[in-house]
C-alpha cells in the first residue's frame, strides 16, 4: 500500500488527480460554445435573406 512516485490511479502517468476531467470538461465549454457560436450565425443569416426576399414585409 506504498503510493510509489506519486501513482495513486495505477495509469502510471505523474499527473495531479482530476487533471484529465478538467481538460475534458474545457473541451466540452469549448465545443458547446462553438456550436452555439455556428447556431446563432446561421439563424442571423437565415433571418437577413428572409427580410432581404421580403418574406417579413407587409403584403400589399
């Protein structure tokens, strides 16, 4: 039961614990981000080609 060199999760990396989830989790930010990133641009665009093909004038 002697933590030799730090290996307390046996994958034999000297690493802090937690450091693989908090990179994993920044990814997720980060990915999440950019597709809200890609979602709302693509629905501005979506809504300037509508008013540009006049679908939100007043019918006369």
């Amino acid at each position: 039961m002697d933590d030799v060199g730090g290996d307390r999760d046996g994958s034999g990396i000297d690493a802090p614990p937690g450091a693989a989830r908090r990179m994993s989790a920044w990814m997720i930010l980060a990915v999440v981000t950019a597709a809200l990133l890609v979602c709302c641009c693509s629905a501005a665009v979506g809504l300037v080609i509508a008013w540009s093909a006049g679908l939100f004038h007043a019918a006369s």
